[in-house]
C-alpha cells in the first residue's frame, strides 16, 4: 500500500501539524489514506476545505479520506455529512499516536463512530507533537497552541482551544537538535505566541523564552518570531530586539484594524496609538526592522471614515508585508450578529487595502538596491534576507546556506540579486 497523502489548508502551524500527522501515520503504519488538514478562520476556507475533499476523492478514487484540522473541530458535522469522507477526527485527536494507530485498518468507513472531536476547551497538556524540522531550509517550533482571547470576530479558540504552552526545556532541546542537523533559522509559532508561559510555572514571558534560545543555543545563526500581538509584548522581548542580532528584524503584527471604535468592537486588546507606539520604540531600538500586518477590511459597523484610519496605519506603522482578510462572518461568533457591510463594499475596501500594501512593499524594495544583504537560501535561485524580503538570484546557489549578496534591482515583488 503507498504512503497516506496529505493536504494542508490555512496558516503555517497546520503545516507543521501536518508534518507531525505524518510522521505519527507513518509510525503507526497506516497507508492507502487521503488527509485533509482543514482551516476555519473564514467561511471561504471552510468552502475550500470541501473543494479540495472533493477533488482529492476524485484523485484517489476508493482511498479513505480522513479531515481534521480547525475546520473539523469547529464544525464536524459539515465534514460528516459529505460522502466522499471517511473520518472526521478533532484538532486534540489528531496529535495522539493512538488515533493513527486505530486507523490503519483498510476499511475506515465500517470502524465505529464517523466522527471523533472531543471538546476543545477541556484540553491543558502543552501543545502538541514536536517534529525535528519542518522546512528544507529553515525550521519551525511550535511553542505554543490554542488562545485564551475572544476577538469577536475569531473562530479560532473554538478550533485550537485555551493557550497551552511547550516548556522552555523543551523547546531549547529541540532547537539545539536542529542547529545540529544544520539548519541555519528557526522560526517561533504558535496561535498567540504572546501568551506563551502563562499556564508554565512562574509565568515566563516569550522575551524570557526568546533570550533563553539564544543563550542556550550559540550556535543558531538565526531566530525568527511569527505573528504576535504587540500589546503584550513583554520587557525581554524589547530588549532581545534591541540587543540580539540573531533575533532576526521582522514582526508580523497582529493589528487587524486601524480606528478605535472597531478595535472595541473587535474587542482587541489594543487601540491605533498603542500599534504605532509599538512599531515606533521597536524601530527605535532596530532600525532596520520591517512590520508585517493582518488587516481586516469591512468589519461590521466600519464607516468610510473608521476605513480610513486602517489605510493610513500602513503609513503610521511604517508596514511593509500587508496581509488583507475581507470580513467574513462565522457563525457563532459575536460579530456575525452585528450590522454587516456590503459584500461590494468590503471587497472594494479590501482592494484598496492591498494596494497600499503593494505601495509600501514598493518603498521597502526600492529602499534595498544597492544594499548588502545576508540571505538563506530556500532553493537553488531564491532566498530570504534577514527582513523576509524574498531575493531572486541569477544563478544557482547553495541551498540552505547564509550568504552575503548585493542587490542589484527589485521586480516589484522580489529583490534580484
């Protein structure tokens, strides 16, 4: 029988997860499967999470289809009610040994119950399966899972659950199992990587975990930080920004929207000065660092006015890599229940949006010609320099590797080197 055959939809932590599954499907021997690892955070994930069951079942015609991910935890019964699916298995399930174990029979459709997703919520162990390396060149650590906020607009805590976080031992060990396999980055995720220690003992903080890493491990060359929420950032982690030239100067911000009455209304743990006084004292402390950003367009209630304030925080956070949600109501969510704006209008708001980003990422690019920079490669033509701006080069490199280049020009979404 061939190996299972996975599909990842949504953020990079259902990559990873999806790494794990693997490796814990393999281990316990099961083939012949299909796995879909679904996304919920809009309902058009959810709508292509069905598209990709359906193709896949007519890719591997008889093969048994199992979801899971977010999307299955949320709303199993969507997932059950399609005939191509075998098994809907829960985002706790789908991270235990014995799950995989009890799948490999052949016949999936005739073992007991369809679907098997306990509550969420009642989960505390630490998050889950650690993997030694996701990524050919660089690797990525989840630190931490689930969320212990209610956004108004986020499914996500019902999909992931409450915060649980890997103990700092842990993850040290880990990290320092990689540097020896020769990876050169590794990148910190997690749901809400901000939260990281509030259920460990003493409460550490992710600027603890962070400056841990680096004086633990010497001999990483690079760590990254995915998306946080910059309202709780915490003393250490300024510091590392400012003092530790490994840590690498890119954030992606959690900001979601730029004018206080729909940050309220989101009930955000911010408002617009508190973003820009982020982005200004951490500018202050690196200059070179470079902001990525989600920004939601058409909240319900947003004015033409409130809109504005979002589409000039791009300027007055200085953003460069913009990433653009039109609102998309999930049921169940408080903010499914207010007065919506127009499909017309969120889609148009969202274009301009995104053309700002485009105009910022422009300015950044065009800021780096002529410049050297220090880039990982990622294949044999492409890279990342320290800022996660993607290089092009003209001809074949190492892959893997950290090297010096300069940059001769920018095609308007790359720098070519």
């Amino acid at each position: 029988m061939s190996a299972p055959v996975f599909s990842t939809l949504g953020c990079r932590l259902n990559a990873y997860e999806t790494e794990a599954m693997r490796e814990l499907a393999e281990s316990a021997g099961l083939s012949g499967a299909v796995v879909v690892n679904t996304c919920a955070v809009t309902a058009e994930a959810v709508r292509k999470a069905r598209q990709e069951i359906r193709r896949l079942s007519r890719a591997h015609p008889g093969a048994p289809l199992i979801v899971t991910g977010c999307a299955a935890q949320t709303e199993p019964e969507t997932f059950a009610a399609m005939p191509e699916v075998s098994k809907v298995i829960g985002n706790h399930e789908k991270m235990q040994p014995a799950t995989w174990a009890s799948l490999r029979a052949p016949d999936l459709i005739g073992q007991t119950e369809k679907v098997r997703v306990d509550d969420i919520m009642s989960v505390r162990a630490t998050a889950g399966h650690l993997i030694d390396g996701f990524g050919r060149h660089r690797a990525y650590v989840q630190v931490q899972n689930g969320c212990d906020h209610r956004c108004t607009f986020c499914i996500i805590p019902f999909g992931r659950g409450n915060s649980r976080s890997v103990p700092a031992g842990v993850v040290v060990e880990q990290i320092k199992r990689l540097v020896d396999r020769g990876f050169n980055e590794v990148v910190l995720t997690g749901v809400d990587l901000t939260s990281w220690g509030d259920d460990l003992p003493g409460e550490p903080r992710l600027g603890d975990l962070v400056m841990r890493i680096l004086r633990l491990v010497p001999d990483l060359p690079r760590l990254r930080i995915s998306s946080i929420d910059s309202i709780e950032a915490d003393d250490n982690l300024m510091l590392a920004i400012g003092t530790e030239p490994r840590l690498m100067p890119h954030l992606h911000l959690s900001l979601q929207a730029g004018d206080d009455m729909i940050l309220k209304r989101m009930k955000r743990r911010h408002l617009r000065d508190d973003a820009i006084r982020f982005c200004e004292e951490a500018r202050r402390l690196r200059p070179e660092i470079v902001f990525g950003a989600d920004i939601i367009a058409g909240f319900p209630t947003e004015t033409e006015a409130m809109f504005a304030n979002s589409v000039a925080l791009v300027a007055d956070c200085g953003l460069t890599f913009l990433h653009v949600f039109p609102f998309s109501a999930r049921k169940g969510t408080p903010a499914a229940r207010m007065p919506c704006v127009k499909g017309q209008v969120i889609r148009e708001r969202a274009a301009r949006l995104r053309a700002a980003g485009d105009a910022a990422l422009a300015r950044h690019l065009d800021a780096q010609v002529g410049r050297t920079h220090r880039v990982l490669t990622e294949g044999p033509r492409v890279g990342r320099t320290e800022q996660f701006t993607e290089v092009r080069f003209g001809a074949d490199q190492p892959e893997g590797a950290l090297l010096e280049r300069r940059i001769e020009g920018q095609d308007g979404q790359r720098l070519l080197a």
